[in-house]
C-alpha cells in the first residue's frame, strides 16, 4: 500500500481533529489513517459487555467493517471523530503495540490473566495487511505464556494461523470468529464491509482443521431480527460444522455512540420495531435482562443438542470436507 505521508505539526488549526495532536496521518483512497504510539495498550474490559475477559489489546481504533452497532464508535467521538461517519474510514494504528505490550506483561503486577484482542476494531482488517501488527502481538503473548482470544470476522488471520498454534502449546489461546446470523441481506445493511457469514463459517472449519482452536462469538444477536427460534438454531447447526470449540451468544448492547446511528436505522426500515426496544432497553446499553436469559438459554441448549466443545458429538455434519457448507 502506497501512502501519502502527512506529519502533523503543534499548531494544527483547532477544527482539526483532536488525534491529529499527536498522530501521523497517512492516507490510502477513501482512508484516512492516524498512526499513534501508544501510552498503554492493556485496557479494562467493562463487565457489562459479557465477553467473561477482563483485560483487551485492540491495535486498532475504528474498523473497515464498518459495523452499525459496534460499540468502538464511542471512542472516535474522544479522538475528534465522527462515530458515525469516520469510524469506518479514520483508522487509528497503535505503531508500537507489541513493543508496549511485551513491556507491559513484564511488569511485576500483572497477573497473567485472559487477553481479548480487537474490541475496538478488528485486528484482522484491511488495514493489518500494511501494517502487520498482529504477528508480533501474537508473539509477545506466547513468549510471556500469557492466555488470550483473537476477536475478528476477517480471513486474514489464517496468514498467523500457526503463531497462534504455538502460542496455544503454552498457554490458553485460541480465536474467536464473530458470527451473529446468517441472514446475508441483513449483513449488507448493519455489517457493510464485513465478510459474509459463509465465509466466517469456512474460516472457523480452517482454523480447527489447521490446529488453531477456533470458538464463535455469537454477536450481535439482534432483538425481533435474529432472536426467533429458527434462526438461532440455523446459526448453532453451522457453527456445529464447523468443528468450533465454542459457542458465546452475546444480545446486542447499544452504548451511546452506536445506539443513535442504529436506532435510526431501525427506525427507517423497522419502525414497527420501536416500541418493543425501548421496552428491552430503557434500562440503558444493555437489553432487560430475562430477555437475555431467555436467548442465552436457546443458544445453550442448541449447542448442547449439536455437541459444540463435546469431544463426542451427538450430532454428525452430513457434509463432506470438499463441500461448501450451506447457510440454511
């Protein structure tokens, strides 16, 4: 990727955006990127996300994918952006992110503890193809033995696919592909770059068939959209062939900073819809919590019937290895 490289000065005009105080900007076509190093790259995980990690390493902020609900588009409104319109095309790159991070997991207080990586913009994205983080973040944490889960929805994680192998031989790691649904109309809309979830459902059977311990996050799963019986058993039967080691369903949460940009939406193409979340979410970010039970159960009990993490499955895929797998 060529780029035209923009150093910034200290007396950049006050309109311009706060990152670029202290970021070199580069851009590539439509994208703009702000390269950055990094104060610290081991951040708290707030609870409420459910994910059951405490702790994440995201190299980068904002995300091709360009995801309607992502709750990073919060943090674009801190940096001077746009959540809505620059979180798909103002990428921020921590440059020194495996630099910082072997600094940080060699500090005496750290614990060791379960690392999440790309909460707020996926890891594998367009944007890794240059600048190539991830093998030296992925190595950071296999030489410290240090747990971690690699978050992303991109194929480009197969280029690292025997890194996190290793890594796995001394300590817990494996990747997390995010497939919510598999309705590809409704993808176009809230997931517009993101890769179909047929070509996740082939990246997961991958990354198991490589010896890469592949598990599913089942997220967003979308209230009144994607949460009827049907449809969630559709998405744990394909999972199921994957060979996933793992099922988490996580309901759509809806923090300030994504919930105005996909609550418009709704509003355009489901207004009949409205109600029914305001009902699940006057409470705040996160749905009323006996309707996430209620979905997390369903989830549960499919993943139970189709032997997902079993080591003798229940239920056998028909297809052969050299078949495409289905979506419906």
């Amino acid at each position: 990727m060529r780029f035209d490289a923009l150093p910034l000065v200290a007396d950049a005009p006050a309109e311009r955006p706060r990152i670029e105080r202290r970021a070199v900007r580069r851009t590539e076509g439509e994208t703009t990127f702000y390269e950055v190093a990094s104060r610290t790259v081991i951040d708290k995980v707030p609870p409420a996300i459910g994910l059951g990690v405490d702790w994440s390493v995201s190299p980068y902020r904002g995300c091709a994918h360009a995801c309607l609900y992502c709750a990073g588009r919060r943090g674009h409104r801190y940096l001077g952006l746009d959540g809505e319109r620059d979180f798909g095309s103002a990428i921020v790159v921590k440059t020194d992110a495996a630099r910082r991070l072997r600094a940080e997991l060699a500090k005496p207080r750290w614990r060791g503890e379960t690392v999440a990586i790309g909460l707020t913009g996926d890891c594998y994205q367009d944007a890794e193809r240059t600048y190539r983080l991830m093998p030296g973040i992925v190595a950071a944490l296999r030489d410290s033995g240090n747990p971690f889960q690699v978050m992303t929805k991109s194929a480009l994680v197969l280029r690292d696919a025997d890194l996190i192998a290793q890594a796995a031989e001394v300590a817990e790691a494996r990747v997390m592909v995010s497939i919510g649904f598999v309705d590809d109309r409704l993808r176009r809309a809230v997931e517009p770059g993101a890769p179909s979830a047929q070509k996740r459902l082939e990246l997961c059977a991958e990354l198991n068939e490589r010896g890469a311990a592949c598990g599913v996050l089942m997220a967003p799963i979308l209230p009144c959209l994607t949460d009827s019986e049907d449809q969630l058993r559709a998405v744990v039967r394909r999972v199921a062939e994957t060979g996933a080691v793992s099922i988490t369903p996580l309901v759509l949460q809806l923090p300030s900073g994504s919930r105005e940009w996909y609550l418009r939406w709704l509003a355009e193409q489901h207004p009949a819809l409205l109600p029914r979340y305001t009902e699940l979410y006057g409470g705040g970010a996160v749905a009323a919590q006996a309707y996430r039970d209620r979905v997390t159960a369903r989830v549960t009990e499919f993943a139970r019937l189709y032997g997902i993490g079993a080591k003798n499955r229940p239920w056998t895929p028909s297809r052969a290895a050299t078949r495409q797998m289905a979506l419906l």
